[in-house]
C-alpha cells in the first residue's frame, strides 16, 4: 500500500504548482484573472503540446519509462495522465513570466517618462 500513495506524488506536486501559480495569477490579476481569453490560451497551447507529444510517440521519438512516482495512468500509448498537467503549469508558467516581465517593462518605460 506504500507504493500506491507515492505514485501520485508528481500529480500532486503538478496540482499544488498550477495552484500556486493561479493564486500569484489572481493576487496580480496578471492573466486569467484579467482577462479569460488567457485562458483559451493556456487551453490551445496545451493542445498543440499534446499533439506534438502523439506525434513524437507515434514516431517513437517519445517515451514515458518507468517512474515509481507516477500514477500509471496512461491516455493513450506512452502519454500519462501527468503529462497534461505539466503541459498546463509549463503554458501558465510563461504566459505569467511573460505577463509579469511586460508589465515591470511598463512600469519602467513609462516611470522614465
């Protein structure tokens, strides 16, 4: 029963950052909290990700390997469910840096003025 609670150690540690980034989102209102056409961003990023990684497991260039610390769940051959979510954190991650760094270019373009 141990090994059963560690294999959703990376999905919980995937959920726990999305949610640190959606309360730095929401706290700034960098992103979605402004606006939710961010949010179909995230969502077409994702899915140009996700159909990226069918094409390169399709042509063998991807693979999941054996991690202990996954949940086994797998959406299609070689693709884990983990995969989603990293793919969402990674897109919501750089809208927020990208966000974030133009509004502190703003802020000082516009305070030199």
């Amino acid at each position: 029963m141990e090994g059963a609670s560690l294999s959703f150690i990376y999905l919980a540690a995937l959920l726990f950052s999305i949610s640190g980034l959606a309360v730095l989102d929401f706290r700034f209102k960098l992103a979605i909290a402004k606006s939710a056409r961010y949010l179909c961003l995230i969502l077409i990023s994702v899915v140009f990700f996700l159909v990226w990684d069918v094409a390169g497991i399709q042509s063998g260039i991807f693979f999941r390997g054996d991690a202990s610390h996954m949940t086994g769940v797998l959406l299609t051959d070689e693709l884990p469910l983990e995969e989603v979510f990293f793919l969402i954190l990674l897109s919501y991650s750089s809208l927020l840096l990208l966000k974030a760094f133009g509004r502190r270019e703003a802020k000082r373009s516009g305070g030199s003025k």
